[in-house]
C-alpha cells in the first residue's frame, strides 16, 4: 500500500477521509495523492436565450478545485507530513492539478495506486460523497476502496473481521487487502450459517492467513 489515492471535495466526511489516509500511509511510509473531485461539467442555458454558460461553471470548477487542495494541503502539512514528487522512504503527499471533472477519472486514475480512500456515500452529492463517486472507485479502478468511517478513526487495522461467504469476489478482496492483514494485530474469519456460496470454509481461509 504505497499509494494512495484521494478524491478530494468539500463534504462533512472529508476530514474523516483525509485521517484514514494519514493513518493508513503511516503504517505502510506510503505516498499521499490528492485531487479535486467535482461533477461532470454540464452546457447550462438560460430560460430565456440559447446562449451556454460554460465560462460561469469552469469559473465555479476552479473554485471547487482551489478549495479543495487547500484543504488536502493544509491537512497533510498539519500533520507534519513532506510534500514530494520523487519516491522517498517515508510518508509523504502531493498534489494532482487540473484533473478532468466528474467521477469516471477516480475510477481511471485510481488504476494506478494501490488504494482508493473514499467516504460512505449519501443519497446525493454535497454532505457526503457520491455514490456515483464510489462505483466509479469499485468497478472501474481494478484497485481497492477503504471507506472512511463517519467520524475521523484514532487507530486503523489492528482488530480486522473478514466476514467470509466463500466466494470468488471476496477471495479477490482478501488478496488485495493482504499488506493490511499482514499488519494487524487480531484477524478474525467469520461466516455466517446459510450465507455462504459454495467455497472453501472459515477454517481454510484462516489456515491460508496463517501462513502469510
């Protein structure tokens, strides 16, 4: 986990967001990058001409985006963390400028970094991030999404539950998420009577833990 991703907007889960990914490159010396996220620009008409007004939404995108780094920015430097292009062998940050609008680049971008961090979804965007967001990470980056929780976490990956259904979706998640389990304290294999697919069982998988 050496690279991490993280769309960045202005929403009540960002500072959330923004700690996992502190906590998460703390434990792995990782790279920190951040991006503006913000929706797909739109040709907007007046009622009343048939002129666009394009020039007032890139203006308001650029806005967005300047906030939005200010925001990563400050954070990262509030926690004493180095911003650096090259690779260094200690957590460090910097910023992606001028990323293209809407959430299909999270999903294209993200392909390059072992993790997306994003926020629990809400119904719509503005309080909370996008579901349009999330489906963009899961289904097309290839890489996998921690979800930040509501409230921004003290500790990350000491105590994990894999909640096992023996399935071949969740064997693919495990596998990416081996550098994590690597460094927990407790693992613990659950699965649940009628809840599973045909597969290996709890047992198995915890014996295939144990030897990595």
């Amino acid at each position: 986990m050496k690279t991490i991703l993280v769309p960045t907007e202005q929403h009540e889960l960002m500072a959330s967001m923004l700690q996992t990914a502190v906590l998460l490159g703390r434990r792995f010396d990782s790279y920190i990058e951040g991006f503006a996220l913000f929706p797909a620009m739109v040709e907007i008409y007046a009622l009343d001409s048939e002129i666009s007004l394009p020039i007032e939404v890139k203006e308001h995108d650029a806005e967005m985006a300047k906030q939005a780094r200010s925001l990563f920015e400050q954070f990262m430097q509030g926690q004493g963390i180095a911003r650096s292009k090259s690779p260094v062998p200690t957590i460090s940050f910097d910023w992606f400028e001028d990323a293209p609008d809407g959430d299909a680049f999270v999903g294209s971008y993200g392909r390059v970094f072992d993790i997306i961090v994003a926020g629990r979804p809400g119904a719509g965007r503005g309080s909370r991030p996008s579901m349009a967001t999330i489906e963009a990470a899961l289904f097309e980056a290839g890489r996998p999404v921690l979800i930040a929780p509501p409230s921004a976490p003290q500790r990350l990956g000491e105590n994990i539950l894999i909640a096992w259904n023996c399935s071949t979706e969740q064997a693919t998640s495990i596998a990416l998420a081996l550098p994590v389990l690597q460094k927990a304290n407790r693992v613990t294999v659950l699965t649940v009577q009628g809840g599973t697919v045909p597969g290996p069982t709890g047992e198995q998988l915890a014996r295939h833990l144990e030897r990595n």
